[in-house]
C-alpha cells in the first residue's frame, strides 16, 4: 500500500504562496491515489521553478536542460516503457523554448504526462515574459507590454489531436489531482496546462484573477467530441474552462515499435547470430 | 604492360545511375578478390550536376584514392572535359560514340545499339568490367544481388545490356591490360564508413539511435534503421538535432546504450547536450562526420575542420575522448571502443568521421562480431549501498550507476550542480568536490588512449604526421617516397583527444624534419600538439577545397 508519506516532504527554493505548492501536492495525492511506487515513476524536469518541482518528491528524476525535457522523457520511456513517465515544466521551458518539442510529443503520442506550471511568466530569471504571457503585459524586459499575442497550448493541442488534453488552475487542488490521476492512466501523451499565479512576477493574471474566471467544464461535456473541444479550447478572458478538454484513444506511439512487444530495451542482449547475418548482407 | 592495380572514375549527372554501376562494378571487384577504396564525390542535388564514383582497385592491398585516372568513364560530355587531364598515359576513355570523340585514347562504343534508354549505364558497366577483367558471370551476380526482386523484364534488358556490352567489348582490341586474376579470394565484406560505424554501434549493444537527417552522416541512420527490428534497437529521427541527443541520453539513462550523428550544423545544436551528457554523467557516443563549413558549407564534400570545435564544444570543464577513425576496419572497432569508453566513464565520447570516408567503399575482413561483448549498462543494484546516491564520490570519478526503475533504488540526476544523492544544491564545497570527481574521470581515459601509429625509421629525415581518414594516403605518400630512396616516416593518430605527449614527443624530436598534413585550412592538430607538447611543426600541408588528400597531393605539395 503505496501512502503519501513514501513520496517524502523536502524543503523547497519556491516563493511562500507559490502556486507551486498545491501542484506538488496534488501531484504526490495523484501518484499514492494510483498506487504508483515511487521506483516506478520517472519525473523530467527542465529548467525554472516550476523545473524544480521532481527534486521535492521521492522518484526517479532526471532534471535536464531549459526547454529540453519531452525529448529525454521520450527517449526514457523508449528505453523502458514500464516508467511511468511525467514531464513537470514551466510555460517558458515548454512552449518557449521547447516549442518544437512540445508539437513532436503530440504528434508522436508518446506515452508520457505533460504537466505545465504554466505562471504566464519567467519566473526563475525573474520576470521576463513568457510565450502565454498576455498582449500588453508591462515586465522590465517588455517595459512597452508584450507585442505579440499569447500561445493557446490547449487549442495547438486539441487542433492537433493530441490524446489527452486538460486545463486545471492551482486553486482547485483535488481537481487537478484528479487530472493527473486521469492523465497518469491515459495510454498516449497527456497534456495538463495548470493555470498557476506567480506571486513574485505576475501582478496580473493574480490569484484571484483566475479564481473569478475559471469553471469546471458540466458534466454532460463530451471530450470526444472535437468540435466543441476546439470551441472551449478557444476560451479565453471572461470565461475559462477547466477539465478535461478534449481526449481520443489514438495508439500510443511506443506500438508503433514492434521490438518493445518484448518489454523494455534495458538489459537486452544482443543477437550476435543477427548481427553476424547482417555483416555477411555486405560480402 | 601489366598492371597490379586500376584506378577508374565514373562519371556523370546525378539520375544517369553512375552511383549504381559504381556500386556494382565495386562490389564485383571485392568478390573477385580485388582490393579497393572508392572515392565519392557529389553535388548536393538531386539531379544533374557533376558527380563522380571512383574505384581505386587492386590485386594487392589498396589503401588511398588516386587522381590519375586509368580508366575514365564519361556518362556525359562534361566529364570528358573535367577529367581528360587527369587521364594516364596508357590510360583510355570509355564514352558513346554519340559524344563524337576523335581522340584515339578513347573507347567509343555505340551505347544505343547495346541497350535500350534507361539501362545505358548497364551497358557501360558491362564495357568497363570486361576491359579490367571481370567476367560477365561475375557482375550479373552481383547486378542480381544488388537489385535484388525486380520484375522480369526490368532484369532481362539488364542482363542484355550487360552480354551486349561484354560481347561488344570482346570483340574490339583494346590496348588495355587486365587486373591479373586473384586465385582462392579470401572472404571480404564491401562497406563503407558509415556502415562499419552502425555495425560496430551494434556489435557494442546500441539499443537507440536518434538523428536528424544530415550528409554526411544520414548513412548511419538508414543503415540501422534498416536493422533495427531484427536487432531489437529503436531508430528515432527527432525533430531536430536538439531533440536528438536529448532522445539519446534519455534513453542512455534508463538503460539504453545509445548513440547520435550528425555533420557540424547538426552538432553545433546539439552542444548544450555534449555538456549535458558530462553533468548528468550519462554516456552517449557522438558521431560528427565533417563536411565544409563555416555554416552549410560544402554539404556532400569532405573536410577535417571541425577538430577544434568537437574539443571544445559544450560549456564548463569535463573530460571526453575523441576518436577518429582512419578506415573502414577503424570505423568499426572504434565505434565499439567508444561505447565501452562512455559506459566506463559516464559522458560524452566522440567520433569523428567525414564525407570522404564515410562515403568510402573498401574491402574489409569480416569482424568478430560474434566475440565482442557488449556493454552492460548500470551495476549491480544488489552491491549498491542505500539510500543510492548516483554521483557517490569515489577514488577515480566513478560512480555506480543504477538504472530507473530496474530495482526500489532512485535514481537522479541533474543538470544543476548537484550532491551526490543528484539534488541540485549550491554549497559551494559541493560544487568544488563535484568538479573534481568529474575531472578525475579524465584521467582515466587519459590512460586508456590509443597511441598514434609510428610507422617507418625512428629517426627519419622526415615525419609526417595525420589524423583521421587521411591515413592511407599519407602511408602511401610514404611508402612511394620510400621507393625513390627517401627516409619517411609517419605518425598517425586514431585518437585525438586526449592527446598525451609522452607517446609521440621522441619522434617529432627525433626526425630530422617533421611535416603535419590535414583536410582544414589552420593545421588543427599542429596546434593541438603545440598546445600539449610544446612542439612546432613549422610545415604544414592542408587541404580545404572540399576533396581527400590524396598520395599526389601531398608528393605535388612536398616538391613546393
Ligand atoms: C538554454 C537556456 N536559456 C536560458 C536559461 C535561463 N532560464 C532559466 S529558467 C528560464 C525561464 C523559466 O520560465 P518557466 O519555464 O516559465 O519557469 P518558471 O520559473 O516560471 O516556473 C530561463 C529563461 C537557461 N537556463 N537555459
Ligand atoms: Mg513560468
């Protein structure tokens, strides 16, 4: 019986009333809810705050580069399909810098969950904006407001029939556990996009800005349904919805490789007799 | 006269097929016991241009690309132009009749009337393997090989073209001799160096490959992508050479020997990744097969200038190996050795390879790969003590490594400066120690490296001194200098990185001149070896118009 105490409590380098914070938690309740064992589970992580996160639980973690975890994790969960893989990133290392791997993880459907803190903000360099920063948004960076509009993740997701696609916002924990758990179970990529207020960096897009915003999808929303997945992924401004947006049961990509029927390519042996059949194809 | 080797240019554009007959009449000479190396040279492009496929062929060993053509075989008139220069004096010229040559070292055969459009280069297969002295039987073998199921028509006006050549031929005197015939030719494979780097990745355990498409390495990637299934590996091309290596070392991490390749352009986006590889301390072997740069460069041509910046790529201070295969045999053992030097020493390992050899047919003997042990990544979970701390301090640098999720043990890593259970920190003794035990590793491979091949006088009237793919026209350079009475040594090196001095500095010291010749244009290796040993080599000879050095390149540079 796998409890939340086997995930451990460390000391964090976040921001007291960081939405951080609920995001580990929910994270951790996500994980002992889906009786996963810590061994089992392998967290990627980039570089920010958000970035940190895998260092503050008990798991298996490879923290790389700023923008650069979905490739690692594929590889990872390539080389052992039995991790369970979940990739914890900001909106800057995810959609910035990592944009072009964020649109191959989708179209891969590479069996990992993608969970973005996403602050609207650069918070680890402090204050820059991001790529979801809104238009208009004053930094010391952008002392005019950003110029350019913001990127919608979830509606380059769904318009690209990713296989798993939610949005949570960090004042709504158990909501999001229950995401993640939903995400973790999902066979394929899982894109989550947690809406997070930054306390340092964003005086805009505050707390209680998405508190008055954010509703949770009804209960007669269909996810299938690509349509109206488009419709609510578009939403934005008065009306936010959170939930699952949208979700379909592509293959993942791992069954595109008839070798992993076999189980994980760790500890494999070579078949020499093979190899030495291919070398004798060149006499 | 008789003659104990042929060197024979095809030439021709890009969609004539002259890479096909190229191939096929290069794989009819290995069969037939010759000896060869096949020199490619292309535009990058899909049709037209002025493309070249030469075979250096012999009864006895080859080891270099030749200039001076014996045969020439002109699919278009251009070639006759660019190449008649290059033509020896009993050499001879192979071309269409409708090319309307007059000269009289030219074969002008009626291709029309020997095959039908489309299989002409068929025809001219047929003429020129007949002339150096393979039989009919021989080549079709191969033809049918090669082309492997075709339908039945296609593969009948093949072989007509074929005997109408060789009958055609047959019937003419050409003052041409033969290659004598090689009796009980031993068993030889036919492989360039890309294939040989694939196959010795395999025989070491690769178990993933990713890549993004670049000339010259993309080769490595078709041929185990072609393997993969039967090899039970996983080929992946990224989005990008970013996602490449990042791929890679994900997968080295959960237990995957694996490997990337690329060309310069491509590795220069993948650098973050070299340093990455070195923090995180997880193996990866790096294929960098040069071409021209800066920038794109000359893409299908060969050069040797990116020494420096495979040395020096990635930030902060961290060991590596850099090896740099000289022939196919070398392309294979050490792409192996590589794969042991990563997994031994946790990081990133280097080779270094070019268009010229990567795209290089020979004859090789066929490797034992049913002797070569593979890797075995990670240790023993069962002898680690816990809780596990990935970068444990230890006497050499080394620490264990465990796997994900193969046994209850954590494990993690992190590209901050981390402790040794792999959490970032900033204790700054931390850092110091971590720095060191990372360094430490370096000594290792330090002492594991390949000395450079001294071969020749020890005390010779002059050294020359190599690297990478240019080893068989500087030992032939040699050996022909030899020949005229001159004292000539070489001194080549397999591995340039790490350089140690104590091998090779009574050498340079010991030749009465010493000369450093390389495919760049800054005498990258001469400054390595200044750098390290405090010797000058004051004469250097370079070559950075895109094309290998060849034995006559550096006779014609020397009498300068
Ligand atoms: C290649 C590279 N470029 C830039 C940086 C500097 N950098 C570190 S984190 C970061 C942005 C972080 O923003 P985000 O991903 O949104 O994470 P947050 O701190 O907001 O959680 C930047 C630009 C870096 N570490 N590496
Ligand atoms: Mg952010």
């Amino acid at each position: 019986m796998v409890t939340i105490a086997d995930y451990g409590t460390y000391e964090t380098a976040w921001c007291p009333g960081c939405g951080n914070f609920s995001i580990l938690k929910a994270v951790k309740e996500a994980l002992t809810a889906s009786q996963l064992e810590p061994h089992q589970a392998l967290f990627v992580s980039g570089i920010g705050q958000a970035a940190k996160a895998p260092h503050y639980l008990n798991a298996n973690v490879f923290n790389g580069l700023h923008g650069r975890s979905l490739p690692v994790a594929t590889g990872a969960k390539l080389a052992n399909p039995r991790l369970t893989v979940i990739v914890e990133s900001g909106d800057g290392c995810n959609y910035g810098e990592g944009g072009n791997h964020f649109l191959a993880a989708i179209r891969r459907n590479i069996d990992l969950t993608l969970l973005v803190h996403n602050n609207q903000v650069y918070g680890l360099t402090k204050g820059q904006s991001s790529p979801t920063s809104e238009e208009g948004f004053v930094t010391k960076a952008q002392p005019g407001g950003v110029a350019s509009t913001p990127f919608n993740p979830v509606a380059v997701a769904v318009a690209m029939h990713a296989g798993f696609v939610a949005r949570a916002f960090t004042g709504l924990p158990d909501h999001l556990s229950d995401l993640i758990q939903q995400a973790i179970a999902h066979r394929g990529f899982s894109l989550i996009d947690v809406l997070q207020p930054c306390i340092s960096f964003n005086k805009v897009n505050t707390f209680a800005w998405y508190k008055k915003r954010c509703y949770q999808l009804p209960s007669d929303y269909n996810p299938a349904d690509w349509g109206a997945a488009i419709k609510a992924a578009d939403q934005w401004g008065e009306q936010i919805p959170l939930g699952v947006i949208y979700r379909n049961d592509r293959p993942p990509f791992e069954e595109h490789f008839p070798v992993l029927n076999q189980g994980p390519l760790v500890g494999r042996d070579v078949d020499r007799m093979m190899l030495k059949e291919i070398m004798e194809g060149y006499a | 006269m008789n003659r104990n080797s042929v060197n024979l240019l095809i030439g021709g554009e890009a969609g004539q097929g002259l890479v096909t007959i190229g191939q096929i009449l290069a794989k009819s000479l290995v069969r037939s016991g010759y000896s060869i190396v096949v020199t490619q040279s292309y535009h990058s492009r899909i049709r037209g241009g002025h493309n070249t496929y030469t075979i250096h062929a012999g009864a006895d060993r080859v080891i270099a690309p030749l200039e001076t053509i014996d045969i020439l075989v002109a699919l278009n008139e251009e070639t006759m132009t660019l190449h008649r220069h290059e033509i020896s004096p009993d050499g001879i010229i192979i071309a269409d009749e409708a090319f309307g040559i007059s000269d009289d070292v030219s074969l002008r055969v009626p291709f029309k009337e020997l095959a039908k459009q489309g299989f002409l280069n068929i025809a001219a297969l047929g003429v020129v393997g007949s002339i150096i002295g393979l039989t009919e039987e021989s080549i079709a073998g191969t033809m049918d090989k090669f082309f492997g199921k075709m339908d039945q028509k296609t593969a009948e006006e093949n072989r007509l073209a074929l005997s109408n050549a060789f009958r055609w031929t047959t019937g003419r005197s050409v003052s041409f001799s033969k290659l004598p015939p090689v009796s009980d030719p031993p068993k030889r494979l036919i492989m360039n160096g890309n294939e040989a780097i694939a196959l010795g990745a395999l025989s070491a355990g690769l178990k993933f490959y990713s890549f993004y498409p670049m000339t010259p390495s993309t080769s490595i990637g078709i041929a185990l992508a072609g393997w993969a299934e039967r090899m039970g590996s996983i080929v992946e091309q990224a989005e990008d050479e970013i996602a490449a290596i990042n791929m890679a070392l994900g997968a080295s991490f959960a237990g995957a020997p694996s490997m990337v390749s690329t060309s310069g352009g491509g590795f220069a986006l993948m650098v973050e990744g070299v340093s990455l590889a070195a923090m995180t301390e997880t193996p990866v072997v790096i294929v960098v097969a040069q071409r021209p740069a800066p920038a794109t460069g000359l893409p299908t041509r060969t050069e040797q200038a990116d020494l420096n910046f495979v040395l020096y790529a990635g930030h902060g201070e961290f060991p590596r190996a850099i090896l740099a295969p000289g022939t196919v045999e070398e392309c294979f053992h050490l792409t192996y050795r590589a794969f042991e030097l990563a997994e031994r020493y946790q990081g990133p390992i280097f080779i270094l390879t070019d268009q010229f050899l990567a795209d290089s047919y020979r004859a090789v003997a066929p490797f034992d790969v049913e002797n070569l042990s593979p890797v075995s990544p990670g240790s023993d979970p069962a002898s680690s003590s816990s809780p596990y701390q990935r970068y444990a301090l230890t006497d050499n640098g080394i620490s264990p490594r465990l796997l994900p999720g193969i046994s209850m043990q954590l494990v993690v890593a992190d590209s901050d400066e981390h402790t040794e259970d792999g959490h970032l920190t900033e204790d700054l003794t931390v850092r110091q120690r971590m720095v060191e035990k990372r360094l430490k590793k370096g000594k290792g491979i330090r002492a594991e490296a390949i000395p450079p091949q001294m071969e020749g006088d020890k005390r010779p009237d002059l050294l020359m001194v190599s690297w990478g793919s240019t080893k068989g026209a500087v030992l032939k350079a040699a050996s022909q200098m030899r020949h005229t009475g001159k004292n000539v040594s070489t001194l080549h090196f397999s591995q340039i990185w790490p350089l140690v001095s104590e091998q090779f500095m009574d050498y340079l010291q010991g030749a009465r001149e010493v000369v450093s010749l390389e495919g760049n244009a800054t005498g990258q290796l001469a400054g390595l070896i200044r750098r390290e040993s405090g010797f000058l080599i004051e004469k250097q000879i370079l070559r950075y118009d895109g094309l290998p050095i060849t034995p006559e390149y550096i006779l014609r540079e020397l009498t300068k």
